[in-house]
C-alpha cells in the first residue's frame, strides 16, 4: 500500500481562497469518496470538452468541405 505522501508526490501545494458560497457551491459538486482537487480537475475536464465540442459545432457551422478525394488530388497526395 502507498504511503500519503506518496500519493501526494506530484500536488502542488498552492491554496486558492474562495467565497464561502463558492466554497459551498463546490462541496455541492463533489462526489462522495472524492477529494476537491479531484472535483476541480473534472470541471476542468468538463469545461475543456465543452469549449472543444463549441469550437468544432462554430468549424461545422462555417466550414467549407471539399471531398477527400479531391483534397488528395490537390495536394498531390
């Protein structure tokens, strides 16, 4: 079994100060079992696919296609 410290090797040791709404907002989110860094790395996670699937759904909206074979011929591929 791993030691505490062990575990923690690679934990920056920064503290963030939070309103305690905020505080209370993100205890809120956290799953039983699961530590508030880890909570914060998932929304990270959650933001950083949302923010992709907005970026591809904008690309989708405003993108010109050309077929991949012709794509192919003109770059000679």
């Amino acid at each position: 079994m791993e030691s505490k410290a062990c575990n923690q090797e690679g934990i920056a040791n920064k503290r963030v100060a939070l309103t305690p709404s905020t505080w209370s907002a993100l205890s809120d989110i956290k799953k039983p079992g699961k530590t508030l860094g880890e909570t914060v790395a998932d929304l990270i996670s959650e933001h950083q696919r949302a923010t992709l699937e907005r970026d591809l759904d904008e690309v989708d909206a405003s993108a010109t296609y050309v077929p991949w074979d012709d794509a192919k011929a003109e770059l000679g591929l």
